[in-house]
C-alpha cells in the first residue's frame, strides 16, 4: 500500500497517551502497572526494526544492520517474539514512504490493548529548523532517501513526528529505542567517521511535506499532552541523551553501535528480578567503558520497582551468551554470541567453550574452533547429536585469552600522511603493542591522533578512547612535539591501557555460578548513598535505599561521587568455599590502585567482609579530580599468590599497614591476576592445546565485578 498522509491520518483512529518527548527532551519512563493479568500471556507482539548502513548518497555507517539483528534475535529467543511479526527495513528499504507504512499497517492497525510493540531506528540523525525564521533545532532521523536536501530542504523524519506516531497506538506498552545522535561531535572527539550524528557544514529546514505531516498528526486530537515531568506515563524510550554522541564500534567482522550492543548484551544476561533502574545503570557502566561520559544514557523513573523492560518477563531459562543458529555432519555447529561483553568479545580466543543442560540433566558441550565477529562454529564434545536442537540457548564455561594479548593502536584521520609513517615506526618499537592501524580498519583498543591543548593553545598529540573520548592526562604540553616523542610520552598512558583491557578480559558477573552479594556504601559530609548491589545471577538482589544524587532528573545514569568521599565494600560469601578477593581501581586520573590489606585476602564460607577495615582509609580514591573511574572486584575459589608476590615488590608497598598501591606496573599486576585464575582453572591440556600460549579461565572459578562512578 502506498503511504498516504490521507489515509494514514484515517487509519489512527485517534488513541492518544501521553509519551515523553517535548521538542528536544527524550527520556525513558515506567508503567505504573506492576502485576500483570493472564492477557499478557496472550498479547501480541509486534516490532519493526530499521538500520541504515548504505544511504543514497554521501558517507555510510557500519553498524546499523547489525544492531537490528541483534535486536531481532533478541525479541525471538528472550522475548517470545514470532519471527513473522517482526518487520526489518535495511538500507535502501528503510525509505521514509516504507517507514511511514510500515509503521501504520503493522504497529497502528494490528496493535491492541494490551499488545506489545517495539520500535527500533539505528541510523543518522541530525538537527533541522522549521522554517528560517525559527531560533529552535528540531531533532529528526534521516532515511534512505532524506539525506540528500532539495533546495536547502529535507524529508526527514522528526522525532515529534515519532511521538505522535507513537501516541497513536491502542497499546500503551511500547519501547523505542533510538541508537542515533542528532548533535555536532565535539572537536575532542578523535573517531567522527563512526559518529551517527550526520555532519553537514550546512544548516536544513524541514520540508512542507514533513511539516504538513506532523501538523495534521497534531490536530487529529487536541487532547496531545506533551509534558516532560508527567508523572502518568506508562512507555519506554531507550537511546543515549540527546545532548550527547552515538558511537559505533568498528572491527573487520563486526560492526555495532556501542549502545545497542551494550543494551541487547546486558539483556541475554539479565534476570528477571533486576528492576529496571538498576539494568539501565549496568547499561550505562558498559557503554561509559567505551565512551568515558561521552555517550551518556538517561532513564527517567518516578518509582521504586520499574515495570519489565520491553513491558515482557523473559522466557524461563533463556539466559545466556550464546545460541545455535544451526548443525551440520558431523559434530559442527554455527553460533552466534551475543551475551559476552564487547571488549570480550573482540579478544575472543579458539578453544573456548559453551555448554548447555537438557531437561533430563544431560550436558551439552560444544567447543569454539573458528570466529568471526561473533559468529562462530563449535564442535560437539562427548555430546549426543541428537541433544543439538536450533534456538538453543548456551552458557559460557570456558573463556581462553590469548597471553600475548597487546594493545590495537587505530591512527586518526587527522594525520597527514608521513605522521602516520612516523607513529607507525614509533608505536612498533613500544612492547605490548600489538598492531597500528588506520583507523576504522579493525577493532582499536586506543586512538592515537591530534589535539589542541585549549588550555594553553599548544597543538600536539593525545591519546583516545575506542569511542574518540580524550583520555585524562595525555593532551601535549610543548608545542611543535614531535611524533616519536609524543609516543615516548604517552608510553605511561598505553601501560594503564593495556593493563585496564586485562582486567576488563576478566569480566564474567552474569556466567558465574558463585553465590554473591556485593554492596558498595558512599560518605560525604555525613551523607551515605548506596549504588543498587551487584551479585552474581544465582542471588539477584537490589538495594532499595539508592540515592542517586545527580540522576534523579534522568542526565546521568553513573554513580555520582563527590569529591573527597570516603567509601566501603561489604562483601557477603554466601557459598559453602572460601573465596579469595582483589580490589583494584582505576581513577579519574586514569592511575590503576589496589587495595592492600595485611590481615587477609579471604573470605570464609558463609561470611562477610568490608573493605576498608578502618573507617578512616582510602578517602584519597575519590579525592582527585572530576571524570570518570571504575573500582574492579575479583572473587575466586583460589589464590591470587603470583599477583600478591608482584605487589609486594612493589617500591611502596608497606606490608604491616592497610593501605592504596598506586601500581607502578600496572601490566604486570593484570598478567599475573590471570595467571592465577588461569591456575586455579587447572584446565586438562587434552581440552585446550598450548596451554603455555593462552590463559584458560575456568567461568565458575571466579566472578569480578565493576562500579563505573564519575567524580563530581
């Protein structure tokens, strides 16, 4: 059916609720409802998910379509999604006509009361005026076909145009989820080509046919209440904040947007008893890795126990980083991995594996012996063909790492030629680099590029986050640096690198079988808050005092930290083992800490622990300057004796006293913690080659887990 405002405007029928937007406001909010009836069983599931990598003239992205199917596996195998009630608009199909129709004759006209509806759009955005006499930008979506302008004009589509689609519908249980960015990267940023804010030296103003769209949509009904503070609204909105970026993360097989990734990832690993508020924060931890605070995720929410995400529990027993997509003679197997965390996933080694239990307690196992991106073949491993169904869903049990794991430098566009020659050669000769490349070749690790020191005007060169984001401490500081000696300087700032990349290999909260609870309490000025626990899977738990200081208006999903704060970890080792345990940190400074403590590195069964011992020790750890830091725990059933015997060579170390290390090597303390871990694991060599080569980390031998702050 050809897309007619006309009969679009007929086919509403004119079923309004109220929906979070207000010109350039966004923000996710929650269903009031919190039980749910027997209709919910029967409702229907729509979506219609869109993701644009090739539009029809002018620069491309790379990750979109990856996003929609990552999505799209997502609603099927965690959700409950039939296959033929998801409608997929990529590149050239994703027209403004075909989204428009698609929109009225799947979402409008099927959708009931009751129903469940998602809606997902990864692709450029961009900021447009009305008409030339407006001062107000407009945010908008670009489609296939509205990126190129006609005569200054632009066939976009407006995000109040989506709100009152939205609006529209006889459902009140939707989700949209926007991975798109509609303001001008900021100079600092160092990778823009993976920027999904469209970058035009030109300024657009909205067409008359979009305009007289919109406008028919708002005088269908004069009930449209439009107000960001509305404590009745009942859908969610996920995106990244509107005044902030939307990155992609690159690789030569795998292409996605950070935030979707980050949201579908935390989904295949999230259990049902985690409310909403806190999902979105572990969200926020993911993305902000990548990002600093760069891309910041918002969530508005006005009460203390959130409705499901997606308005839908999860299917029983779908929890999981991997599912079969299909099985051929004689034991192969394709995967697709979509619970591991990203950095994870892109430092994925063969060997690895993923098992499974049927419902009679048989144990599948099947054994990764080729990747890419993240789809993969397995081999079956004393396990019966016949227990091999398509669809069924894998839990990691054995991650390998490679040992010589280094550094992935990407060059920033912003050299000229012979600068590249001249990092090339300079970052060789650096250990632990693995490889230099250009940028948006493969997965980087690090950005090296240009920087102009806005302190003091020096030009120069600086180090940067995968997403572009300027690290802490690394802008020049003399004016006309040379390359090599820019990258002698920094050679401090790679070691911390390397060494954070090392930890973060380590993470594995969801798949541990450990039984833990972990609290993390904050004091300042006689003010205590607590961040939501973290546990392992088997024991969800959420704190129900959280304070979040500076994200109650929704602009910051981070734990905020004032300066100077003093904090303490509760650690509760509710397994019937010991277990031994790690701090580490790593501040705002970007310096890596650990934790000492002379009276012990256990925790009995049954037993907890907090840290510090003295209530008075490490205020100095939120005590150094705005930004965003990270504290990293590690519990394992065995001991971390190589990385206590490297911190005790350590020129600082004061063996008798409670104490912060500040790590004067910090690669080598992240080598050794998982070398212990590799240890503990004791892995048979008949089930990995080379052990010499790799770190083979046993998944229940240990559990880490991460608070991302930012001092404030």
């Amino acid at each position: 059916m050809k897309f007619s405002r006309r009969n679009f405007l007929h086919s509403i029928g004119i079923s309004l609720t109220s929906w979070g937007v207000l010109g350039d406001n966004i923000f996710i909010s929650s269903n009031p409802q919190t039980a749910y009836d027997t209709t919910l069983t029967s409702s229907r599931k729509l979506a219609l998910l869109v993701g644009i990598n090739q539009y029809s003239h002018g620069k491309n992205l790379r990750g979109c379509i990856t996003d929609v199917d990552l999505q799209k596996e997502l609603l099927i195998h965690r959700f409950g999604f039939s296959p033929n009630d998801i409608i997929t608009l990529l590149d050239r199909q994703a027209t403004r006509e075909n989204i428009l129709t698609a929109f009225q004759q799947h979402l409008i006209q099927q959708a009931e009361n009751n129903d469940v509806v998602i809606f997902h759009f990864s692709g450029y955005g961009r900021q447009v005026k009305l008409n030339w006499d407006e001062s107000l930008w407009q945010n908008s979506f670009i489609t296939y076909d509205s990126v190129t302008p006609k005569d200054d004009c632009v066939e976009d589509i407006l995000l109040d145009t989506l709100n009152k689609l939205a609006q529209s519908l006889k459902t009140n249980k939707y989700t949209f989820i926007f991975d798109t960015s509609f303001i001008s990267s900021p100079d600092s940023i160092a990778n823009k080509f993976s920027l999904r804010c469209h970058e035009s030296t030109q300024k657009f103003i909205i067409s008359t046919i979009e305009l007289d769209f919109n406008q028919q949509l708002k005088n269908s009904n004069s009930k449209i209440t439009l107000l960001k503070n509305n404590n009745s609204l009942s859908n969610f909105i996920l995106s990244p904040s509107l005044n902030s970026i939307a990155v992609e993360i690159n690789s030569l097989n795998f292409n996605v947007g950070l935030f979707t990734y980050c949201l579908t990832q935390s989904l295949w690993e999230n259990l049902p008893q985690t409310d909403n508020l806190t999902f979105m924060k572990k969200v926020a931890f993911q993305v902000a890795l990548s990002s600093g605070n760069g891309e910041k995720i918002i969530f508005y929410s006005n009460k203390k126990q959130d409705d499901f995400i997606y308005h839908l529990p999860f299917i029983k027993d779908t929890q999981g980083e991997a599912i079969i997509n299909n099985f051929t003679d004689p034991n192969l197997v394709d995967l697709q991995l979509l619970g591991l965390p990203l950095l994870v996933l892109y430092n994925y080694g063969l060997n690895s594996c993923f098992v499974a239990k049927t419902k009679d307690e048989k144990i599948i196992t099947i054994q990764i012996n080729s990747l890419q991106g993240n789809k993969a073949k397995g081999i079956l491993i004393n396990t019966s063909k016949n227990l091999i169904t398509q669809g069924l869903i894998l839990q990691e049990s054995l991650r390998v790492i490679d040992r010589n794991t280094g550094l992935n430098i990407g060059l920033n566009n912003s050299l000229e030629k012979i600068e590249k020659v001249d990092a090339t050669s300079a970052l060789s000769a650096v250990s632990n680099i693995e490889s230099v490349i250009n940028l948006g070749d493969n997965f980087v690790d690090c950005i090296f590029g240009k920087f102009i020191n806005k302190i003091n005007s020096i030009e120069g060169y600086s180090l940067f986050s995968p997403a572009g984001i300027l690290f802490p401490n690394t802008y020049p500081k003399i004016t006309n640096e040379a390359v090599s000696s820019a990258v002698k300087r920094l050679i401090p700032s790679f070691k911390i690198a390397l060494a954070e990349k090392l930890l973060h290999l380590t993470f594995n909260q969801s798949s541990s079988n450990s039984y833990l609870n972990i609290n993390l309490e904050i004091n300042n000025d006689n003010q205590t808050f607590s961040p939501p626990s973290q546990t392992t899977p088997n024991r969800i738990k959420t704190s129900s005092n959280f304070i979040q200081q500076s994200g109650d208006n929704g602009d910051n999903l981070l734990i905020s930290i004032p300066l100077g704060s003093q904090f303490k970890v509760t650690i509760n080792n509710e397994n019937d083992h010991d277990l031994y345990y790690l701090l580490l940190g790593i501040n705002s400074s970007r310096q890596i800490v650990a934790y000492f403590s002379p009276n012990s590195y256990m925790i009995n069964a049954k037993n907890t622990i907090s840290i510090p011992e003295k209530s008075s020790s490490l205020k100095w750890l939120f005590n150094d300057k705005k930004g965003i830091g990270e504290l990293i725990l590690i519990c394992a059933k065995s001991p971390f004796n190589q990385t206590l015997n490297q911190l005790y060579q350590i020129s600082e170390m004061k063996p008798n006293n409670e104490q912060i290390i500040l790590l004067e090597n910090p690669v080598i303390i992240a080598q050794a913690i998982l070398e212990d871990l590799h240890l503990g694991s004791n892995i048979n060599s008949n089930l990995v080659n080379n052990l010499s080569d790799v770190y083979a980390l046993d998944i229940n031998n240990w559990t880490t887990f991460n608070f991302v702050y930012e001092i404030v």
